[in-house]
C-alpha cells in the first residue's frame, strides 16, 4: 500500500462510522414531554383541590401548607416547587375553567363580533362550573378573606393576558402596541367576577350564566 493511502484509510477510520452504519438516533417521543405536563397539571390540580378540602372543614386560618401537602400526598417540598403559597394554590384550582373560557372564544365564529364571542365564551365557562363545589367555596373564601382576593386579581391578570392574545387574533390587532385587547379582557373578566360574586352573596335565583350574560352586554366595549 502506497503511503497516501495509507494515510486515507487512517482518516477514514479516525473519522468513525459513516451514517450508514451508525444511523442517527430518532428524537425523543414528545408524547413522554405530554404525559409529564400532563402529570404536573394533575398534580396541581390535586393540591388546589386539597386545599379547598381543608378550607371547608377547618376554615381557611386552620390550613396551612403543610396539611395541604399530606392532603394530596405530597410533601411540602413538592408543595413548594408549584406554589408560593395557599392563597396561590386555591385560585390556581380555577385553571381549568380559564382555560375553557380561551377555547370557547377560540371556537366561536370568526365574523361574530368579539363582544358577542366573549359573552358567550364566559357563560359557557360558568354553566360547566358554577354550580360546583369548589367554584363555590373559591368565591365565597375570597370574599371572606383579603389575602385570596390579592390573589384572585393576580390570577386574573394573567388570564387577561392570555385572553388578550386570543382576543388580538380575533381582531387583528397587536397586543404590544393597541390596548383594546387587554382592555376588553379584563373588563370581560372583571364584569363576570363581580356578577359571580353578587349571585353568590345574594343567593340570587336566576342561573348565573343568564346574569353574566344581562351585565356584560351592559359593559359592552367594541373595537
């Protein structure tokens, strides 16, 4: 053998297997990615739930962190890694229903107008949820308590960004430059906690997704 080639067939073999007999690795599954979201969610979900659990059988001064944690079987240190505090766990429970909320508006006709498809999309949301339990005594612990109503307007403020940017799409505009879609949000979003709220105190008889829908169109704020 010639020395250049001796020299190729060294850097040939330096260079290691061609693609060919070493294929790449497929990527990891992304269903692995889901199911572990899905898993924090649930779990989530499970200390918002023990904490409202606990608030109706101590009262809302009797819970502390630690008792929501071995409610939901989980140490407090799991506990920690979600959540800053009880009042944040409480109001994190109503996820579910602002998320149903963005996909109804997001399911709604696109020439409908967007005053209309908010309406519609909030009262969906409470004829799933008001007549829940948790929905029920979530409202009633913030009225009742400073800290979780804090909370509630924080929770909020990040639902109105998110519905911002759903609303934004509906009407082609840019959340970073028009105020419109923030501010048909959170005068959607603040109409609907007032009215629950009032038909929670009063015990009002009228189903609550008809009140909803009485008081946002009396707010009504188009484009």
């Amino acid at each position: 053998m010639s020395t250049r080639a001796a020299r190729t067939t060294a850097q040939r073999e330096d260079a290691g297997p061609t693609p060919a007999e070493h294929p790449a690795q497929p990527p990891a599954e992304p269903r692995n990615a889901g199911l572990r979201e899905r898993k924090k969610q649930a779990t989530r979900t499970a200390l918002g739930l023990a904490a409202l659990r606990l608030a109706a059988e101590r009262g809302w001064a009797a819970v502390r962190v630690e008792d929501i944690a071995a409610e939901a079987s989980v140490s407090a240190r799991t506990f920690n890694n979600y959540f800053s505090s009880k009042e944040e766990a409480v109001m994190a429970s109503g996820t579910e229903r602002a998320e149903r909320v963005r996909a109804a508006l997001a399911a709604r006709p696109p020439e409908e107008p967007l005053w209309d498809a908010l309406t519609h999309a909030f009262a969906t949301a409470l004829e799933h949820s008001a007549v829940d339990p948790s929905t029920l005594l979530r409202a009633r612990l913030a009225l009742a308590h400073a800290q979780l109503a804090a909370e509630q307007v924080r929770f909020e403020a990040g639902m109105a960004a998110t519905l911002a940017t759903e609303i934004a799409r509906r009407t082609g505009t840019d959340p970073e430059r028009d105020l419109y879609p923030l501010l048909a949000a959170t005068v959607a979003l603040t109409t609907t906690r007032l009215t629950f709220e009032h038909w929670v105190r009063t015990g009002s008889r009228t189903p609550v997704a008809e009140a909803v829908r009485r008081e946002l169109r009396r707010v009504r704020v188009d484009p």
